[in-house]
C-alpha cells in the first residue's frame, strides 16, 4: 500500500508520515496540492491524506483533480475547521472519508485500512468487468 500525505504545517505532515512508517506503512508526503498532483502523475498511490485548507490550491481541488488522474486512489480528508457541510461536500466530490484535526492515530490507521479494502474492491470488480466475468 503506498500513502500520500498532503498537508502544508510542516511538522504535522512529518509526524503523521514517521508515525505511519513505524506502523511498515510506505508514506511519501508533499506540502501542496500542486505537489501532490505532481507526484501522482508521477507515482501510483493508492491512498490520498489530504487536508483540506492549504495555501494555493484548497484540498476540495486537489481532490478534484487528484480523481481525474487516479479515480481509484482513495482520499482520506484532513480539517482543523470541521463542519458537517464541508464533510459531505468532500464525500460527494469523491472522498472516502474525512477526520478532523487533531488526529487520532488509531482512527487514522483505521480510515487507511477501511479506504484500501474498498480500493482493491473497486480494482478486482474492474479487473472482473474487463476479463467479462
């Protein structure tokens, strides 16, 4: 499983990523969108850490732009300022899930797990449509 964290605060992103690598999990992180669609067009990612207020491109485009590139990368999205609005507005735009900040780990890893099972479930049903099972 490869992992993407996008998140601008320089010290949470390093955190996260050393906490998850301890846990054997492969994490590259980034501090833009603009970054993050960079390096996807780049590299296969199958889960997306996003946050959600960012400068220069907002998490809301990254997401949208990161799903026209890689529609089964899942997107986990990151908030310091969680509204149930924002929440399903992000869910409707493609978003597996969402988590506010600060950040349980345990929830994390949890979203992480929960968001790649549905991945290699939507892969194995496109594998299946196109071998015509």
């Amino acid at each position: 499983m490869k992992i993407l964290l996008v998140d601008d605060e320089d010290q949470f992103r390093e955190s996260v990523a050393k906490q998850l690598a301890v846990r054997n999990y492969t994490v590259s992180e980034v501090s833009s969108g603009e970054d993050a669609i960079e390096f996807i067009h780049q590299n296969n990612i199958d889960i997306v850490i996003l946050d959600m207020r960012m400068p220069g491109m907002s998490g809301a485009e990254t997401l949208k732009e990161i799903k026209k590139l890689s529609p089964l990368t899942e997107i986990i999205m990151l908030t310091g300022h969680a509204t149930v609005n924002t929440a399903m507005e992000t869910i409707k735009m493609g978003a597996f899930d969402y988590i506010p900040k600060p950040v349980k780990l345990d929830e994390l890893i949890n979203k992480i797990e929960d968001a790649y099972r549905k991945k290699e479930l939507k892969e194995k049903k496109l594998n299946n449509r196109e071998n015509g099972k």
